[in-house]
C-alpha cells in the first residue's frame, strides 16, 4: 500500500501559463462542509490569480454551521447569530491544484479553512484531519489512506427524482450488478468517463465494478497519504455527481436509499509507515498470527474499543444506521476477522499491502471525519499497547456475545456525549460543535410526519 504520486495536480507557475494561454478561464476555490460536500466560488481564472492567490477567499462562517438543507440552526459554540456570521478564509493548498476536464477551461484548487489572523479554523473537517496526522507524526507514522465508494446509478435526472419525490425511480440496470461485466455493459460509456476523468483530474482510480444491488456501482481509487486520500473522495464524489448531470443520469451517495435496496457502503483502507513512507509499520512476516505487527494490532484494538463512541462520524445521519442490517454486507457487530467480510474489520493484504479495511463507514460520511476518528482510535490503541482482541471466525452476523454497533443515531449520540476521551481527543471545540450537528440532525428528523407514519396510523388509530 505504498502511496504513490499526485498525478493530475499541477502548480501555480503552470496554471498562470494557462490562463495566460487562455486554457482556463475559471478556478474554483473549494473546501468541504460539516456534510462532506464542496463549498465554494467560481472565480474568473484572471482576477483569482490576481488577488486570490495569497489572500484566499473570504466566506461566511455560516458554511461551517449549518445542517443539510443549509439552515442555521443554534447550538454551536462559536458560530451563530450572536457572534454575526463573519467571514473565515478559504486558503489554497497548492497541492491540490488541478483542471477538471469535466468543465470548459476549469481548474479546482481545494483549501484549508483559516481565520483572519491565519489560523486553523477548529472545526474545519480538514483541520480535525490535519490535526490528528500531526499526532501520528510525532509518534513517528505517516498514515497511507484508500476509499471505496459505493453508489446508486439512476435513469433519471436529480430534478425528475426530486419531482417524483424520490418514489419509483428508474434505477440504471434491471438485476443484481455484483462483478457482472454484461449488466455494467448498459452503463459502461458514463462509466468510462468517471475513470477517464477522475483520473485526469488527480483522482487516480484503479476501476470500477457492480455491487450488490440493482444498479449499484463501486469505484476504487488509489492509496495515497490520508490528507490527500480525504481529499480524492470529496473530489470523486463531486465528479460522478456532475459527469452524470451532464448525461442526464443521477447518482445518489445515500447510505439506504430504499429499505429493499443494499446499503452503499465507503471501505476505508488504512496503513501505518514510518517517516521515511517506505516500510509499512503493520506487516510483520515474522509474526505468527496473519503477519500483523505488534504495532497492527494495538491500532485494532483501539479501533475496535471506540467504534461506539465515534459512530457519528461513520454514520452521521438517521437514514446512515438503517444500513446495518443482518447479511447485508454491512456490519452490526465490532470484530475484527482476517479476510472476513462480515465482520467491521477486516485484515487483508501482504508485505506493503498490509492494511485494515474499516468497514463501518457509509458512502454518506465526510472523509475527513471518518479519516480523522480512525487515525485518533486506532493511535490510541499504540500509545496505551492495547491487546488486540480475539479474532472473530465465521458468520459475524451471529456474534452476540460480543458489542454490537448503534442501531439508531440516537444511540450513536448518547455513545458520543458520554466520551470524555471523544473530548479528549478532538479538543472541546470540535466534540461539542460536531456533538451539536449530530443532535440538530436527529431533533430535525424527529419532528418530520413520514408517509410511514401516515400510512400505517391515518386511518386505524
């Protein structure tokens, strides 16, 4: 799992020949939300370089404070009306610079999120990432990061699905697409397009294939250090979404899109490297026990001790927990297993290749925030030498012995308000503000009427 190159990124000096060139004419200065979603302005190409380049993009603080729908509501500590949402700055990271040939004459450049005296904002998704590789840092790791991101195909634009109020929607294919090259035939020219462009744009992805449900698709991308691995997933997801828009199609990223549908899961593959990035801490081929090191199996158990207590962060939404469910390969049980599908931990690999697949994800998380409560549960497993714990063979599903994941946001959040370590960990200010958005989100849906509701009570209470 050795990280490989920034292919497609390219810097100030050659965007400025471009524009010049007049090969780009617009740069999106982007970072991502609460949410895990792009933010942002298009600028023209000119005036960005201009005055952008050293001063960043000025936004509302708001970006940082709102729920999905883009409401403001109360509850964050630093953010709100009493404080007159003013402005924070988008700052380019220069690594992250590179032309979207989905778009006409377009460049991209993401940002950390800084005040104005060019801190840090806190509660910026990228900084609690930063913040918790800075701590493997002075342990000695750098940490290596890959997503696989699972995905509804659908026959319709997001405006008809909006219209049919997202019922009987026509889903792209008509039987089970798991690895079926005929079924993913129908679709192969969008899906060409996804590899060919995420790829130019420094998204490199190794292909894609069907999942389990009708329609369904996974696209993998390379490993890569773990800033740079968050930042690929927010770029893919925003790739598919506007490549399919363009070909009248919708992609849906939603966890449990339908309760007869498969979840669609994001498989989080993590490795620790010493400083130089060129030996892999976690394999060990003297070890007797599947060549983990020492060093693998504290980070297990660390993972595995605070797989509760971070669960808003892998499933930060009420419809994120109606994916685990018995036999659908989602998990509902933290173990680990080697190569074992059904457990939330997965060892797999050799040599270089050695990793742990976190399975507990959903394609609905922020990846900074999945990245970051990974790397902080599983360090903690390595400086108090957490022994890993035993390993889970056969059917995970019928691990009942052992602790089983929140069924409900709800007892997700009660998990995390009880963390003193949680707090710890991420610091005041960002435990209670993400604290706080998970609440909103709960408290949000609860006050909603569903058609279920009605349906089932309308008439025979």
């Amino acid at each position: 799992m050795e990280a490989k190159g920034k292919q497609g990124v390219i810097d100030l000096t050659a965007l400025t020949a471009l524009v010049d060139a007049g090969a780009i004419e617009t740069v999106i200065v982007a970072f991502a939300d609460m949410q895990g979603r792009l933010v942002g302005k298009r600028l023209t190409a000119r005036y960005f370089l201009e005055h952008t380049t050293e001063s960043g993009a000025h936004f509302c603080v708001y970006l940082l404070a709102t729920d999905m729908e883009m409401t403001t509501p109360s509850g964050f500590p630093s953010i709100g009306w009493e404080q007159g949402y003013g402005d924070w700055i988008a700052k380019p990271d220069w690594g992250t610079l590179r032309i979207l040939p989905w778009h006409e004459k377009t460049a991209l450049v993401l940002s950390d999120v800084v005040d104005h005296q060019g801190e840090m904002v806190e509660v910026a998704p990228r900084t609690v990432l930063r913040r918790q590789l800075a701590r493997a840092q002075s342990l000695g790791f750098n940490v290596n990061m890959a997503s696989e991101l699972e995905f509804y195909l659908l026959r319709e634009t997001y405006e008809s699905a909006y219209a049919k109020k997202y019922n009987d929607l026509a889903l792209a294919g008509h039987y089970n697409e798991d690895y079926h090259l005929l079924q993913g035939t129908r679709n192969e020219p969008l899906y060409r397009q996804f590899r060919k462009y995420l790829t130019e744009a420094g998204v490199p992805i190794e292909g894609t294939k069907g999942e389990a449900g009708i329609g369904q698709h996974e696209i993998n991308v390379y490993h890569a250090d773990a800033l740079e691995a968050a930042d690929r997933h927010v770029l893919l997801k925003q790739g598919v979404k506007e490549i399919s828009m363009q070909n009248g199609y919708a992609a849906t990223f939603m966890a449990k899109p339908d309760h007869t549908w498969t979840g669609s899961s994001s498989h989080f593959h993590v490795s620790l490297w010493n400083k130089d990035n060129k030996h892999n801490v976690f394999d060990d081929p003297t070890a007797q026990q599947y060549g983990m090191s020492e060093a693998m199996g504290h980070f297990m158990a660390g993972l595995a001790l605070h797989a509760r207590e971070l669960s808003i962060f892998f499933a930060p939404y009420v419809n994120s927990y109606k994916r685990y469910a018995k036999a659908s390969w989602a998990p509902t049980h933290i173990v680990w297993g080697s190569d074992n599908r059904t457990c939330s931990l997965r060892v797999v690999g050799t040599g270089n290749g050695k990793r742990i697949e976190n399975r507990l994800p959903g394609a609905d998380v922020n990846p900074y925030l999945a990245a970051a409560a990974m790397i902080a549960a599983g360090l903690d497993g390595i400086e108090r030498q957490l022994p890993l714990p035993v390993e889970w063979r056969g059917n995970a599903y019928i691990a009942a012995d052992t602790d089983s994941l929140p069924q409900s946001l709800h007892e997700a959040i009660r998990a995390f308000e009880q963390s003193d370590w949680a707090c710890e960990v991420f610091g005041g200010t960002v435990y209670a503000h993400y604290l706080n958005a998970a609440r909103v989100e709960q408290r949000t849906y609860d006050q909603v009427v569903t058609d279920w509701e009605k349906n089932r009570y309308f008439e025979q209470v």
